[in-house]
C-alpha cells in the first residue's frame, strides 16, 4: 500500500520513511513531491492537529495519508513550546531562533530542565482512522551540541544517554524516538487492516 506522509519536514520524512523501509507499505512525503501546501495548525492539542493534518491532506490526493503532529514540552516553561514548537520563535523563525528562545527562557530555572517530545500520528484514508501517540522523556542544555536531526534535537538529552539528540545516527534515534515509538504503533495496527484487505 502506497501512503502519503503529511509533512513539509525533510527531517520527519527521513525518519519515517527508514522506519517504514522493512514493511509492505511504501511512504511517500509532500517535501519528497515539493508540494508546499499551507495546512492552518489551528487545533489545541497535538491530536487534534494530526487529525486536521491528515483530513485536509486526504481531501486533496484522495490516497491513504499519515500525519504527524509533533513538539516539544518543557516543564518549567508549563509545557511550552508545546503545539507552538515549529514556529516558537515567530512565523519564519529558523531551529537556532527557537533553540535560542528556549535557552533564554530557562535562563533562571535550575537544573536539570525536564522535557519531552511528543509525536501524535494518525492515518486516515477515507474510510479507517487509527491513531498512535509516542513520547520521549530527557532533559534540555543549554549549549546546542551535534549536527544530525533537525528542530530541538541539539539541545535534548534523551534519559540514560549523555548525548543530544543531533549527537546520535538516524538509526539510533529511530529506536528511540518519540516517532519511533507512534510510528511502530501505527505500521501494527495497519498491519492488522492490511491482513484484512
Ligand atoms: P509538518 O507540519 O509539515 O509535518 P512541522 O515541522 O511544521 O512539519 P509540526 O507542526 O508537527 O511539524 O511541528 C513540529 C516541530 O516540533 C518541529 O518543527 C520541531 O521544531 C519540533 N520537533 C518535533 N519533532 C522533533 C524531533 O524529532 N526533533 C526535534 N524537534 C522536533
């Protein structure tokens, strides 16, 4: 089964489509198209986003579709950036301008800065919705290091590792991932409709 991937993000489309690579289903992105359509985040909550993501990406191709909604929650900042992650810094703000917001903001707040990502897939395709959440819990620096990955990735230490993110290979981020974690969910329940086709 053939599956548009719903993002604009060259970093995610890597990421899904290697944790894909060993199933029948063949990921295709809107990056990998070119396609630059604006679809408006307006939802409140990750989920809701994955769902907007998902529906409005369908309407337009009319073939299976996985979005995915993603960021980072900071405690001490109450959970932000939160749903705001990808623009923290402003509508045309680049990775280094929110990294370089988060860091300022924890300026005053005592170590360790406890954070987590948050990814919330959905899979629509006109008829079936499946949902999966995935999570990674780790804590965040305050001097960017690596180059690998993409967003907040230099400035978030994973627990039980004592390098960032964009310290790490691909591979090894995709077996920890937040994505790793609702991507795997996601391709078992799809196993199971694609059983039953
Ligand atoms: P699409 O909507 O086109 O998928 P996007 O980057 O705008 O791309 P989101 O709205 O889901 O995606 O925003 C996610 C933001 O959260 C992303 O731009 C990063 O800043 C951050 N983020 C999410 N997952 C991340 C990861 O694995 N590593 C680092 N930062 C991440």
């Amino acid at each position: 089964m053939k599956i548009l991937f719903a993002t604009q993000n060259k970093g995610k489309a890597e990421e899904v489509k290697a944790l894909f690579a060993d199933s029948p289903f063949e990921i295709i992105s809107l990056y990998d198209l070119g396609n630059s359509i604006d679809v408006p985040e307006t939802g409140a909550t990750f989920q809701e986003n994955a769902h907007i993501k998902a529906k409005t990406i369908y309407k337009i191709y009319n073939v299976p579709v996985i979005a995915d909604d993603s960021g980072l929650a900071i405690e001490q900042l109450d959970g932000r950036p939160g749903v705001y992650s990808a623009r923290y810094a402003g509508e045309k703000c680049t990775y280094d301008d929110n990294n370089i917001k988060v860091i300022t903001e924890l300026k005053d707040f005592p170590e360790p800065h406890r954070a987590k990502f948050i990814s919330y897939a959905v899979f629509y395709d006109g008829k079936n919705e499946i949902e999966a959440i995935g999570e990674l819990n780790g804590r965040i620096i305050k001097e960017p290091r690596g180059k690998n990955g993409f967003g907040y990735d230099p400035i978030f230490i994973p627990d039980g590792f004592d390098k960032t993110i964009s310290e790490l290979e691909l591979d090894e981020k995709n077996k920890i991932s937040h994505r790793a974690k609702s991507i795997a969910q996601m391709k078992e329940q799809l196993m199971k409709l694609h059983e039953r086709k």
